[in-house]
C-alpha cells in the first residue's frame, strides 16, 4: 500500500542533474555533487551489467543520488504491461539505493518493441485503461512514480486537449508527473498552443522534478525533441516560469548526443542552479 500521498514523490534529491550516459563514465568520475546534484539513468540499459562497467556504474551510486527515467515500460501499450521488468527495476533500485522512477506517458511497444515513444490517444477510456496500469505499476514497484508530458507529433482520436489527458490520468492514477519543460515548448510550437498557459494547467503539486532539453528545428513550425542540442532561451524563460508557479524542483538536464565538452555541459547544469537559486 503506498503511503503519504503527495509526501513520497522524490526523496534527497534536490538542485540540478544530470542524465547518465555511458559515454560519460569516464569524463564525469572526477565531479562531485558540489557540480551536480544528481544523476538519471534509464534502468533498461544498466540492469543486470557486470564487470567492468557495473563497477563504474556503482562508483556513481555510491556517491550520487539516482533517479531512473524508463524507456520501454510502454505504459499506453495494447499488451500486457510488463511486469517482469518491473520486477527487474524495482530489484536495480534496490541494488543501487535509486530514489525514484519515472516513465513517459506514451506507448513503444505492442507485439514488439519499437524505438519511438507514441502517442497515447486523448479519450476517456485511454484514462481509464492508462492509469490502471500505471496503479498497477505503482503496486508492484511498491511506491508512486512520475509519469512524463511526452512530445508527440500526431494526435489520434483526441476527444480532450493534451492537458485535460495530463490532469486526469494522474488524479485517477494518483501518480506524480514528471514536468518536460522542453516537450511544453516542442508540443506548443507543432499543437500551436501558449506554452505559458499549457504550464499553468499543470498539477503543480503533483510535480517530482522536470527535465530540460534541447531540440532541432526542422522547420518554422515543427520542432523534434532530439536532446541533442544546447537549451534554447524561450525553454530557458519556461523553466523559470515554471519556479515561478510551482516552486523550485529538481531539474535534469537531459543530453543523449552530440554530447559537448565537459565544460559545456557544467554551463548548462550551472544555468539551472544559476535560475534555480534567483527563483527562491
């Protein structure tokens, strides 16, 4: 049974992070969390690696507080939900003292696994059947988890807004949301919708932590969250309205290629601290 309802969202974990990605075991084992405050891994890429990289992975936990972030938990998916593995990453959380886990509200999956994030349908039943699975998820992990504001690009079936879907899924669920400051943006710019009164519909309470990305402009009116670039200013001012209405959170910046420099990323990560601590 989960307790505390709005209390057991993300313990010890404040400030600014940093997604891990292999590529940066080595540049980043000399930091402290004087530079970053924490890490996020999907757990899908680290379960059950041994040797040389697990005992890396573990100098990390060891020293950082973790948060997991899923990629194939396919939470909107037709099949089954997979319960191995979350049987698997509630084990890893364990192993490694990881504080909380989060997926995205989208699907990937259905006879087989697919490597883009879909889009969930906005209607009542997708509620329904999605934040039973979501409940279930909850149950077998044994603690509430965060469910993310995806990016998309179509939108099948869509009988309510985005935000409407947002808002009833996590009260029927009694999940937390993971805020994506830069998906707000992304949606706002291919939906044309505000970004700024998109974020005021956000249960601000229910909010774990937010993440912060870059993203390529295809054209003038389409935008793909790519993580693959520096923050842009416009995501920059969202992140800081966020504070602004909801408080200041833990904020994770997210990079999975064209990794820069060490030095850059510190920029970026000193950025969010720079914005966390002027919002206070």
């Amino acid at each position: 049974m989960l307790v505390n309802p709005l209390m057991d969202y993300i313990a010890d974990v404040s400030g600014a992070g940093l997604g891990l990605r292999r590529s940066l075991l080595d540049t980043l084992q000399h930091l402290t969390d004087d530079d970053i405050q924490f890490l996020e891994v999907a757990p899908e890429n680290w379960i059950n690696i041994g040797g040389r990289l697990g005992k890396k992975f573990r100098s990390y936990t060891e020293r950082f507080p973790f948060v997991c972030h899923g990629l194939s938990l396919s939470i909107g998916s037709p099949a089954p939900l997979n319960t191995d593995l979350l049987s698997s990453i509630k084990t890893f959380m364990r192993e490694h003292g990881i504080r909380y886990y989060s997926e995205h509200l989208s699907y990937c999956s259905d006879q087989g696994q697919l490597y883009d994030l879909l889009p969930i349908p906005f209607t009542e039943e997708a509620v329904d059947y999605v934040a039973e699975r979501i409940l279930q998820a909850q149950d077998i992990l044994g603690q509430r988890i965060a469910i993310e504001n995806s990016s998309y690009y179509y939108a099948p079936q869509q009988e309510m807004s985005e935000s409407e879907f947002i808002n009833a899924v996590i009260a029927k669920a009694d999940c937390a949301l993971l805020l994506d400051v830069n998906n707000i943006y992304v949606n706002s710019i291919n939906h044309g919708y505000n970004p700024y009164e998109f974020l005021a519909s956000m249960p601000g309470e229910r909010i774990a932590y937010t993440h912060i990305a870059g993203h390529y402009e295809e054209a003038e009116d389409l935008r793909v969250d790519t993580h693959g670039t520096a923050v842009i200013h416009p995501v920059w001012q969202l992140l800081e309205k966020t504070y602004e209405l909801f408080g200041v959170k833990p904020t994770l910046l997210e990079r999975d290629f064209n990794i820069p420099p060490l030095p850059e990323l510190i920029a970026e990560i000193t950025e969010i601290k720079i914005r966390q601590q002027n919002s206070r």
